[in-house]
C-alpha cells in the first residue's frame, strides 16, 4: 500500500528579464497590445502607451511591466478613444500621454490625458474640438513641470505638469518630431519644415536646411552645439545649433527612417521600417562615428520575424529603451546584452519609503496585486514566504499609486506547505486549495504529511484571520492498512497532490 506524503518546495519567481548575448534582441512573449507606439521614463518609474488608449507602467526600472489601470495585461486602458502617440512623466509624479481618437470615432479629435495617481486613474486636458483630425505626435520635456508637444498642426506647451496647456504656434505642415536641451528646442516636419526655438518654446522661427523640401520625421538635440535630424531617407548633422547643415550619409538601402536618437555625438541608433524588394535582417541599426556609417542589428521575435520598433531613446545613464509591435526592449550602452522587458498580470508591491524608516513601518507592508487590480495583504512574513523565496521581486510604488488600488482579500498560506493552528482552538489543520483548512486527526497523519519533525510546520494564526479560511467538513486520519503479505502500516484516508503552485495563479489558488 501507498504511504502519502506532502511534499513542498520553496516558490522561486521567474520575472528576470529574459537575457541573450547574440547578436540580437531576444524575445520572450508577444506584446499584450496590437503595438507600442512610445514610452517615457522618469528614474524607475516608465510608462509605455499605444493602440486604443493602452496604457502600461513600470517602477522597476522597466524589469517588468503591468496594466496601469489593473495589472491584467489584456486590459489596461485610459478610458479614452485614443490612439496615443508619446508620453511625459513630470517629476510631481504626474504623466501626460496624448494622441488621437481612432478613424472610427466621429470626432476624431486630438486629446491629452493626465493621471495624478501613477496611471490608475485618468482625466482630459486638452480636446481639439473644431474637429479636423489634429493629431499629436511627439513630446520633450523642458524642466520640472513644463512640456511641449508637438502635432499636425501646433505646438502647446504646459507649466503645471500637464493640468493645462497653451497653444504656442499654429503650423501649416505637420510637426513629427522635437527635442531640446537648456533654452534650444527644435521640432521638425512634413515638407522640410524646421522650426527653432531659443526660449524654451514660447517662440518659434523656421530654418531652412539648404535644397530640402523632404519629409523630416525624427530630430535629436545631443548637446548644446551638436543637432540632428532626419527623413525617411537622410540623415543631417549640424554642429552650431541649427545654423548650418551637413547631409552625412543616407540611411540604410531599403528601408524607411522611423526614429534617431544619439547618446553622444558619436554613439547613436536608428529605428527603421523595411521598404525594398529584398528581406532584410534589421531593423535596428547603431553607429559609432557620428552617423557616417550604420551597423545592423540582427532582430527577430520568437516565430523568426523581424522586430517592428517605432520608438527608440537613451536615458540619462545610457540605456537604450525600444518599444514597438513586438514588444518593449532594453540594451545597455555596451550594446553587449539584450533584454525584452516582461509583461505580468500580478505584481508584489510596497510604498516608498523614506530614509530612516524603521523595520515596522507601514511601507514596509508588501501586497500581492491581482489582474484586476486589487491589492491582497500578506499579514506576515511567514505566509509571504510560503509563496516566494525571497522580497527579490517585490516592486515599490509612489504612495498615489498605492492608495489607489482597492483593497482586496488577505493572502492565506500555500496550499499544502504547513500547517496552522488557532490561539483559540486545539485542532491543527493542514491548508488545501481554496483556502480550506481540513482537521488532522491524530499525531500519525500529521507525521506521515509532514515527517518527524511535523510540530515544527504548525504555525499559529491570529484568531483575526479565522474568517479568511474555510473549515472543510473533510478530516484527514489514519488507520492500520495493510501493504503486503504479513505487513500492516499505517495509512491515510486522503490523498494530496504534490504540487507547488506559482504565485501568479494565486487568485485561482485561493479561490477569491
């Protein structure tokens, strides 16, 4: 006969990013989303926005990535028709992100939404109401609280990090770029249209750029001296502040420049769309001279297609941030290691906390976040751990953020890895899926599920959370059984699978 025993394993989480050193950028899932048009960062905190009013939020510095308005990855959206463009996150903790409304919306209206609470709630600025399809596409930051963004047909500017913004300049071609740094700004256009600003953007003046009426669709500002821009086709290098303008190269056969952006003057990258009669390996191609010449990067998805990145920028530290159709994707500086940033539909949270705090301090409170966006309460660390091998994975969140999220039921132990107890009450139970807890009956049924040293995984539980359980009407005790000619042993009357379940099924475990 079968003596059963439980077995348990310690849970170690898997959301690493997935990591390749290859000659590409490795794929690990398809994007929850139909594309990622662009994102933006601030320190740890990101935001990444596409398709249909889709808004996903990183604080971990883009290690992993959840629905702003619920953590479910399927299902994080703004509230609003928007096709959104680009993002900007204000160092109040506020972000902007703005677009517009889908061809099959009637207004077709531009739009810019603000959050106050990291993404979980959001509300209209800014509505072109004349309804004549305005569309905004790009946007910079110029200080603290101020912005610009950039459109089909205008430049708005705001000063209270996104609350209201002022039209700056009407545009008879569609503006599809801008950058700036210190006082300078530069936004450029359809039809070689190039426009400077020398007072963080209250005024604008065209520049021309010698024999060119193209098409220019991505420019750079990399110091105060160095600017570059660039068409579908060219690419253009000016070393006196948009004064003067050297054509430097062509970019590469057959394809079509979508976006430029340089670290320094000499290390920089290109995302492009194919656009010959021939496959082509990349998409993604770096330089090392300034722009004379271009390398490419050799970057497939997990069914062997090409990368489809529409947006590309380095941070301040150097890291290389792609978002597009196939993902969120990160390279550092080296260009040595390749990460694709990892989607999930929970996440483990705590606050902020200030320097100084103490061991008891409310931030140090860690919650489990489901798909739907509620926030369970570990009660302690003995059930935390009874789910995870380590506080590794836990990502700390602004306040705002936090209070945000609706509180949702306490976490009770993993099914099967000890066994608890109540102050109140003698019975040990041993926990099952469902947050049921079955009576043990006697010393050999706890010794058979838990081994000699069984007394030691009885853990006592407040009378507090009694209520967060269910008694089942089960009783697990043993019996003398026999296991073969002239043998007796001492048997169980139930069976439990010898399984350890990830934290990320933790709402179907517990049944909530």
């Amino acid at each position: 006969m079968k003596l059963f025993q439980l077995l348990f394993s310690i849970l170690f989480l898997t959301l690493i990013p997935f990591a390749s050193y290859a000659a590409g950028w490795s794929v690990v899932e398809k994007s929850p989303i139909p594309e990622f048009n662009s994102g933006a960062f601030l320190d740890d905190v990101g935001y990444t926005v596409g398709t249909n009013g889709s808004v996903f939020v990183t604080f971990d510095g883009g290690v992993t990535w959840a629905g702003s308005t619920g953590v479910g990855t399927q299902g994080s959206y703004s509230g609003f028709s928007v096709n959104l463009n680009g993002a900007l996150v204000f160092d109040n903790g506020s972000v902007s992100i703005f677009g517009k409304a889908p061809t099959d919306v009637t207004d077709d209206a531009s739009r810019i939404i603000r959050s106050t609470d990291s993404g979980y709630t959001w509300s209209l600025v800014f509505e072109d109401n004349l309804g004549i399809g305005v569309d905004f596409y790009d946007g910079v930051k110029l200080a603290d609280s101020s912005a610009l963004i950039v459109g089909s047909d205008r430049i708005v500017k705001t000063e209270d990090s996104g609350l209201s913004w002022m039209t700056m300049h009407y545009s008879d071609e569609a503006l599809m770029s801008i950058s700036g740094l210190g006082d300078q700004y530069i936004a450029v256009g359809d039809e070689g249209l190039v426009l400077l600003s020398q007072d963080k953007g209250d005024t604008w003046e065209a520049i021309e750029l010698p024999g060119s009426d193209e098409d220019y669709v991505s420019v750079d500002i990399i110091d105060n001296d160095t600017f570059v821009l660039a068409s579908q086709e060219w690419i253009y290098w000016s070393d006196d502040a948009g004064e003067s303008w050297d054509l430097i190269s062509g970019g590469p056969p057959y394809v079509d420049i979508r976006d430029i952006d340089f670290y320094d003057s000499s290390n920089g990258v290109l995302a492009t769309e194919y656009d010959g009669p021939y496959l082509n390996d990349a998409y993604v191609f770096i330089t090392s001279d300034g722009g004379m010449t271009w390398e490419p990067m050799t970057l497939y998805d997990g069914d062997g297609a090409y990368l489809d990145i529409h947006d590309i920028q380095y941070s301040g530290e150097g890291d290389l941030y792609g978002f597009g159709e196939s993902g969120i994707f990160y390279i550092g500086y080296s260009f040595g290691g390749y990460y694709e940033y990892v989607f999930t539909d929970w996440m483990l949270v705590k606050t902020l906390c200030d320097d100084g705090a103490e061991m008891n301090d409310p931030c140090r409170a860690v919650y489990y976040v489901d798909q739907d966006g509620l926030r369970h309460a570990f009660p302690n660390e003995q059930v935390f751990y009874s789910w995870s091998a380590s506080f590794d994975d836990v990502v700390s969140v602004t306040g705002e953020y936090m209070a945000s999220l609706p509180l949702g039921q306490v976490v009770t132990y993993h099914p099967e890895s000890q066994m608890i107890k109540f102050p109140s009450s003698p019975i040990v139970y041993a926990v099952d899926v469902g947050r049921e807890l079955i009576k043990i009956n006697d010393e050999y049924s706890a010794e058979l599920l838990y081994g000699d040293d069984w007394s030691d995984e009885v853990h006592d539980v407040s009378d507090a959370f009694y209520s967060h359980y269910i008694i089942s009407e089960r009783e697990i005790y043993s019996f003398m059984c026999e296991c073969g000619p002239a043998c007796d042993a001492i048997c169980l009357n139930v069976e439990f699978e010898q399984e350890v379940y990830d934290i990320g099924t933790m709402s179907e475990v517990l049944d909530w």
